[in-house]
C-alpha cells in the first residue's frame, strides 16, 4: 500500500484499515511509508487527527532528520525509549 492508497482510505474513513496496515510494517518500512504520506498530512481535518493520534512521533522524527530514514529510525528509537 503506498501514500496516496493510505490518504484515499483516511479520507474515506478507513482509518482503521490504514493503521492496521501501517503497524505492520517493520519500523523502517513504516518509516519510508509515512515518508511518501507526508504532503497529506495536512489535507483535510481528519487526515491531519489520524496521523496526529497515530503517527507523530514517526513523522516528527523524519521532519527532524530532514527526510533521511536512517537518522530518522534512530530518532524515533530514541524517542520511544523516553516514553
């Protein structure tokens, strides 16, 4: 499933779906995933809660790494540590 597949699902209501099959995927795969996800972040409310609720902390890491996913994954493992 690729960004605008998991934005067409949000949009739709799917988000379920959407996040069931975003926490599947190995933290790397999940990493590059949201990567492409990011322009839709903001598109509508209810895409902009989802990823909010869900994800921030994977996309808050990929912002901070200025898109390198490698950084991004040690950020993120950084970041669940202190939770």
């Amino acid at each position: 499933m690729n960004a605008e597949e998991i934005s067409t699902l949000i949009r739709y209501g799917a988000t379920d779906k959407a996040r069931r099959h975003l926490k599947k995927l190995g933290i790397y795969q999940r990493l590059k995933t949201l990567q492409g996800c990011v322009p839709y972040v903001n598109a509508t409310k209810s895409s902009l809660k989802f990823f909010k609720e869900n994800f921030s902390v994977e996309i808050g890491a990929i912002m901070a790494a200025e898109q390198d996913l490698n950084k991004a994954e040690r950020l993120y493992r950084a970041a669940k540590s202190y939770k």
